[in-house]
C-alpha cells in the first residue's frame, strides 16, 4: 500500500506527512475484511513509509538505463543485446554501490530489459560462471538477491 501511495503523485505524495492517511488506511482496512487494529495497520505503514525507494509501477532501472553509454570492455563476449546491457546495468549499479554489494531482482531487470524473469536469470548465471559477478547474499521472496560486479578488476 505505501508503494501505491507514493506513485500517486511522486512529489506531492512523498512529501506529505503519512499522517494524512490514517483514514485511508481505515477504509482499506475496513474493505479488506482484516481483523486488525487500525493502530497496527497504520504502524506498518509508518514504519514503510521512508523505506520506499520506488513508486509502484516505476522502474527502479529506467533511470540507471538511460545514462548507460558505452558497454563495457567484457560486455563484447557476449552475442546478446540484452546480456551485453545486463552487463552494463551491472557495473553502473556496482558503481553507484561503491564498495558494497548490490542487489538486483530479477523481475526488475526483466521488466527493463524486456525479458523474461527465468531469460534474465539464466543470463545472470552465465555472468556468474564467466567471473563477472559473484553472489554476495542470496535473494529471498521479499530480498533481492546481492552481487558484486567483478568484471572491472
């Protein structure tokens, strides 16, 4: 719910106090059937509400993508288009990441790359065996998986 907030209206919506929602809140609740205070409801999205990085809908990728220029030097083993722009997509988010991991779902990049999540995946894996990326922490159902970018050492 708070992710659908904040696409609503990207500036006016995340700049409003969360405050504002409670009876929203109350009415999703209520039409929802849950059997939950409306303190908890609302606690949950108070707590969730400085943790949304991307608006529902928005792909987190689409900016990064479009400041992509050049592909990088290891991205030309590659026949792929797509593979040649995941390596891209890559190493601009191990850049913007530092010297820290970097995490990266694969619907996500499905979406930007107009693929297939199991296409992406697959891809991911060969990036993986060649050396480009390792797997830092493992995904779960609610974690993007983290990597490291290792094709610029």
């Amino acid at each position: 719910m708070v992710r659908v907030l904040h696409g609503l209206d990207a500036v006016r919506i995340r700049q409003a106090p969360p405050e504002l929602f409670r009876d929203l809140v109350r009415l999703w609740r209520d039409r929802a059937d849950i059997d939950v205070p409306l303190e908890v409801v609302f606690g949950e999205l108070l707590a969730g509400w400085e943790k949304v990085r991307f608006p529902i809908g928005r792909n987190p990728l689409a900016r990064l993508m479009a400041r992509i220029g050049e592909f990088p030097p290891e991205a030309a083993a590659y026949e792929g288009e797509e593979t040649r722009q995941l390596v891209a997509i890559c190493r601009a988010l191990q850049e913007e990441a530092g010297k820290g991991p970097f995490y990266l779902s694969c619907r996500v990049a499905a979406d930007a790359l107009g693929l297939d999540r199991m296409d992406v995946h697959r891809r991911l894996r060969v990036l993986q065996a060649d050396g480009l990326l390792c797997v830092v922490e493992k995904g779960t159902a609610t974690r993007a998986t983290r990597y490291r970018y290792l094709g610029n050492q």
